[in-house]
C-alpha cells in the first residue's frame, strides 16, 4: 500500500476512533482505573486501541504495533521497520475531567523513520495529518510552524510526568523558561501540543514522553517547518523518531538557544549536566 493510501487510511481509522471517543464522553459510559498506580486509564482507552487494531489488521493484516494499551513492548523499537505506532487516547485526564484537548494519534514507521502522522481531535474539530517529505496539513489545509526569532516572545509548551517524584528536577527547567520566554502552557497532550507548533500557535515544546504520545505530532511538527530534535544523544540501537527522551521542537531560529537554556537548567539541578 503506498504511503498516501496508508495516510488516507490511518485518518479514516482517527476519524472512527474519535467519534467512539465522543460517543463514550456524551453517554458518560465509561470506568477509569490506574495503572502503576498513578497513570489514569478508562476503559475508553482499550476500547479505542481494540477498535483502531481490528481495522488495521482487516486491511494490513500482520504488521507490527506499538501501542500504549494493547501492545506496549518497546522491543519493537529496534526493529522499526515497518510499524504503527498508536496513542487511542491522547490526554486520558483531560478526556475523563471533560476537557477537550483529547486526541488519537496514528502513525507510521518504516526503516526507522515516521513517514506518515495523524492526529485527531474530536472535540477540537481539527484534523492534523502529513506525509515525509510532502508537508502537513490542518483540516486539509496546509500549516506552518512559527518563525520566531525572539526566545523571550516565545509561547512554549511543555508536561509533566505521573510520577510526582520525577517532577522536582523538571521544574528548574520550567523556571528557567518562564524567566526567558513569554510564557508557558501545559494542555495535557504531547500530540496536540506538537500540532500547535505546527501550525504556530506555540512557538516550542520540550517533554519526556513515550513514543506514541509523540510519533505522528513530531513528524506533522517537521513537515511543517518546526525544527525537531533532542537535548542529549539517542541511545544507539533506538530510531530518533522513536525516543521520546528530552525531545525538543521549535521555531528553528529559537531551537538551538532553548535548548542550551534547558541544558543549562538541567546542569544547575543535577550537577552533571545531564536531565532525565
């Protein structure tokens, strides 16, 4: 199947999975339970994973996912040649609070790279998608990310982990920030928070996230201008468009200046020079 029909696919799929999403929130028919104890899932989520799977493999039967419920091995990553990688429900809290920064995100990887990405906002209204090397697209228009050149006009977009004990060291990082930049927000979805870099509404995000939480957003973010990268190296054996470490994505004029700025935050509070 070629990578436009892969594409048109994965969004018809995005499309199927968003409206289930807001069938389930409008009938309020749906538990929540917390996995490791402190990440919050709904049953919503398997549903939506379940539903996105069967329709994968009714028209790509056997190839491999990656995706935050059903199939969450990591394993995969080193052999990332031909993978889906999938987030049902991007924003789980928002989803379950009522707030509508809830995405799905679907993309595609073959040789180590994300050739397709979509992300999917059913209570936005919008529809993020993009092709390697064709550009990305907002509702079927073409999107652009910012141009800043200013790091202290910038709007940039960050989040933070579950795990409350892996927060303290973050927040020098946000310090450093708030006291350089225009401002910070925090929506509770990496994949939209890409997607508004795409279409610069933010001028940057920086986060530790899993790799489906960021895979489509990352591409859609470089189709459309942003620049994208990480604050350290990627360990080897790992696609950089699968590791979701210290990821960093910004208007390309600011990129190199914020990322020494959160660098610097990171050697202030660990002593080495080195985030987590």
């Amino acid at each position: 199947m070629r990578p436009q029909q892969r594409l048109e696919l994965a969004e018809a799929i995005a499309r199927e999975a968003g409206e289930r999403i807001a069938d389930a929130r409008r009938e309020h028919t749906f538990s929540h339970h917390f996995k490791r104890g402190q990440e919050l899932v709904t049953d919503v989520d398997v549903a939506v994973d379940t539903l996105i799977s069967e329709r994968l493999d009714a028209r790509l039967p056997g190839e491999s996912r990656l995706s935050e419920e059903l199939a969450p091995e990591r394993d995969v990553l080193a052999e990332a040649d031909a993978l889906w990688v999938v987030d049902p429900i991007d924003g789980t809290v928002n989803f379950a609070h009522g707030l509508r920064h809830v995405a799905v995100s679907i993309a595609w990887v073959s040789e180590g790279k994300v050739r397709l990405g979509v992300v999917h906002a059913p209570f936005l209204g919008e529809t993020f998608t993009a092709l390697h090397g064709q550009g990305a697209w907002c509702n079927g228009k073409p999107i652009h990310a910012s141009r800043a050149t200013d790091l202290e006009r910038c709007l940039v977009g960050t989040g933070f982990p579950y795990r409350r004990d892996s927060r303290p060291p973050l927040i020098r990082r946000l310090m450093a920030v708030l006291d350089r930049c225009q401002d910070v927000r925090r929506n509770g979805s990496a994949a939209l928070d890409l997607c508004d870099v795409a279409c610069g509404r933010l001028d940057a995000y920086y986060e530790s996230v899993s790799p489906w939480d960021f895979a489509a957003g990352w591409l859609i973010a470089r189709e459309a201008g942003a620049r994208t990268g990480h604050l350290y190296p990627c360990p080897e054996g790992i696609p950089e468009d699968l590791y979701g470490e210290n990821l960093l994505v910004a208007s390309p004029e600011v990129h190199a200046e914020l990322a020494e700025l959160l660098r610097a935050a990171d050697a202030n509070a660990f002593g080495n020079g080195r985030g987590s």
